[in-house]
C-alpha cells in the first residue's frame, strides 16, 4: 500500500506478461500455495489453481472469503497455516 504508481503498474506487468510455467516445475521441495477465493487482483484460477497443478508436493490452502490483502485480512489464518506446514 506504500509502492509508487510506476512500480505498481511495472509489478502488475512483469507479473502478468511473464510464463513462470517451466520455473514451477522445477520446484523440488514442498510448497505451501494460499489464495483467496475472492482476490479481485489476482485470479486464483490463473494464479493459485494452475501454480498447485505445476509444482510438485504442492499443498493449496485456499481462504474462502479472502480478498488479495489476506495476509492482513486473515493474517491469524496465515501465520497458524504457515506454522503448521513448517513443522510437518
């Protein structure tokens, strides 16, 4: 909430115009994805659904409700959830 307008508009396209696909497969730990399902930002379709399907030992967590601020909306969630895929 404090990024200039320039480096948000930059962030938003580097992020949306670059294919992270052969990255994702690469991953060769487990990997914690959480999304909420009412991020207006970004889609959990295009982002957390297909990112789950690419990496292996992925684990989805998705926040029903959770806008694209979770990790202040729901930052109780988050660190309990964070703290639990740590430890196992």
């Amino acid at each position: 909430m404090q990024a200039g307008h320039k480096n948000a508009l930059d962030c938003i396209k580097a992020f949306s115009e670059t294919d992270f696909t052969e990255d994702l497969k690469k991953f060769d730990l487990p990997t914690l994805i959480i999304h909420g399902d009412d991020d207006q930002i970004v889609p959990i379709g295009a982002a957390a659904i297909a990112s789950a399907k690419l990496v292996k030992n992925a684990t989805l967590k998705v926040y029903p409700g959770a806008p694209h601020g979770l990790t202040d909306t729901h930052k109780d969630q988050l660190n309990a959830d964070l703290l639990s895929f740590l430890k196992d």
